[in-house]
C-alpha cells in the first residue's frame, strides 16, 4: 500500500470530513463505458459525495486516451436494461 495521503478537506455537500478511499471511476468514452479501479478519492462518509483530485482526474484522462491499455485490459459485462421495459414491470 503506497502512503498517499492528502486532505481532501470537508464534503460540499453535508460539511462531513472526507476520507481517502480507492473508488471505481466509470466513463464513458466515445459511446463506451471504461471503469477505472482503484483510483484514489475522498469519499465523504455521510452522504457518499466523491471528489478527485486534479492531478489523480488528468492521470485517468491519459489512461483512457491509452487504446494500447484499453485494449489488453479485461471487460466486464454490464447489465443493459431499457428504460421502457423497467416501466413493463414496475
Ligand atoms: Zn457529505
């Protein structure tokens, strides 16, 4: 476990004070939805607000503009459900 320890200060929304937790980033880029996994954030412990840092959202910036590592990285599938058809069975 790399020491990166930062203060992410107090969460915007509920005043809580953040802690800095590994997330899971979803984008979606170009159409297609990318997960970035263990990416350090300030979690709010409250209300669940995430914030990135600069620095940690312009390294996931090149990481999903590398196609090289965006192609040999696994895929996971993802349930796709139409809005509509929620509606059917509600
Ligand atoms: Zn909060």
């Amino acid at each position: 476990m790399k020491k990166t320890k930062y203060d992410y200060g107090k969460c915007d929304v509920c005043g809580a004070r953040m802690r800095e937790m590994l997330i899971k980033q979803d984008l979606w880029i170009r159409g297609n939805l990318i997960v970035v996994e263990d990416v350090p954030a300030g979690v709010c412990p409250r209300c669940g607000e995430k914030v990135v840092k600069s620095d940690i959202g312009r390294r996931i910036i090149d990481i999903i503009e590398n196609s090289e590592l965006i192609a040999k990285s696994p895929k996971i599938l993802v349930p796709s459900i139409n809005f509509r058809e929620g509606e059917a069975v509600a």
